[in-house]
C-alpha cells in the first residue's frame, strides 16, 4: 500500500489531515500546523459552548425538550428528568409527559 492509500484509509478512520513525507516543505508543514492548531481551537470553543448550553438547559425550571427530524428525543433537560418516570421518550410522548 501507497503512502498516500494510506494517508486516504487514516482519513476515512477519523484523521484529520495527513503529510506526505515527499510533500515535506517550508509552505506543507506550517500550513498542516496551522490547520490542527486552529481544529483544536474550534474544539475547544465548541466543548465550551456545549457546556454553557448544558449549564443553561439544566437551571431553566421548565422542561426541556429537544428532537431530531424523525421525532426521536435527543435531549431532555434535569427539570424534564426529575419529574417524569424513566421510560423511552418519543416527541408525541415526552410532550405529553412534560411537567
């Protein structure tokens, strides 16, 4: 297998980026740098983000909840858990559950 067969399997398993070594030069390396700095940095925000949604979620005293397209329940909020049995929730379900 290829370097760059290789570089392309990494990519589909969940790399972000990848160097050739016979790509190696002043303009590859820092750019590649740049980008992986620059991933981490939206990362990092993005977790930061999601806890201030999760902090905010959980201190509202209504109940909260959140579907995809397919009406399958993605999230429920502590004040929507505290109050309701466990079960699974759909959207017709969890709205009829609410608080």
């Amino acid at each position: 297998m290829g370097d760059e067969d290789l570089a392309r399997q990494a990519v589909q398993r969940g790399a972000q980026d990848y160097l050739l070594r016979n790509h190696l030069d002043g303009y590859s390396l820092p750019r590649a740098l740049r980008n992986a700095i620059d991933r981490k940095a939206a990362d990092d925000a993005l977790f930061l983000e999601r806890e201030r949604a999760q902090v905010t979620l959980d201190s509202i005293g209504d109940a909260v909840v959140s579907t995809d397209v397919a009406g399958n329940v993605t999230y429920l909020n502590l004040r929507f858990r505290s109050r309701t049995p466990r079960r699974r929730f759909t959207a017709a379900t969890a709205a009829s559950s609410a608080p």
